[in-house]
C-alpha cells in the first residue's frame, strides 16, 4: 500500500477508521525528511495491515500545530485512535521495522485500562492521552 497525503479534513476519519495509522509530519525543504521518505515507503508497501500517512507540515500548517509538531521529520504512531508513540527524527529501516513489530504486540486492552486508571486519577481521561 502506497502512503497516502492527510489533510485537516481527512486526518480524523483516517485515525477512526483504522486500526493502525502511522504518520510522518514532513515538509518538501527537510534533507532529512527526504532522506526518510523511501524507507517509509518502503515499510508502508511491507505492512499493508497499517495505513502510512504523510502530513506537509507547510500545506497544513494548522494540522502540525494541533500536535505540537515542532522538528521534522516526526513520526506519531496510533492504533485504535491512541498514540503510541511521537517523536522527531528519521528513523533507519531496521529501527522502524522494530517500532512496527512493537506497535503491533502492545495489548490495547492493558493500555486503555492505563488511560482510564489515569483517567480516574485526574479527572479526565483526554488529559491521560
């Protein structure tokens, strides 16, 4: 499966419709997003049981600051409509090959009974997120 272009008007239905969506936040000027883009690729033709989306950082400026995008590339992983991870930097094959296998092993159950535990603690279970 090719990666696939979100926009502010796509991006929550893509994140509620899937089980698991991989961004990268990326912009045309980043040497190392460019670096980055064959290996994500790369992985996205790999895993067809996950959607690998890309986000223009400069097209949807607004889009990048709802997530605090603020080095790129960044990746932010969701399964189930729960980050799971979010951090810049290009990741080798190798590195984002194992994040995949992680990602795809976490028991979702465990996880939100985290987020309803901490939930309960402060209130809020959006705030645990």
């Amino acid at each position: 499966m090719a990666t696939v272009a979100l926009t502010k008007e796509t991006f929550e239905e893509t994140i509620r419709d899937n089980d698991t969506v991989i961004v990268d936040f990326w912009a045309e000027w980043c040497g190392p997003c460019r670096s980055f883009a064959p290996t994500f690729e790369n992985a996205s033709e790999t895993h067809d049981d996950i959607v690998f989306a890309k986000v223009d950082t400069e097209d949807q400026q607004e889009l990048a600051m709802t997530f605090g995008i603020r080095s790129i590339p960044t990746l932010m992983v969701f399964r189930d409509q729960v980050i799971l991870y979010s951090q810049p930097g290009a990741l080798p094959g190798n590195m984002l090959e194992d994040l995949i296998g992680q990602v795809k092993a976490i028991d979702m159950d465990d996880v939100r009974a985290q987020i309803a535990a901490e939930g309960d603690e402060s209130g809020s279970a959006e705030e645990a997120v």
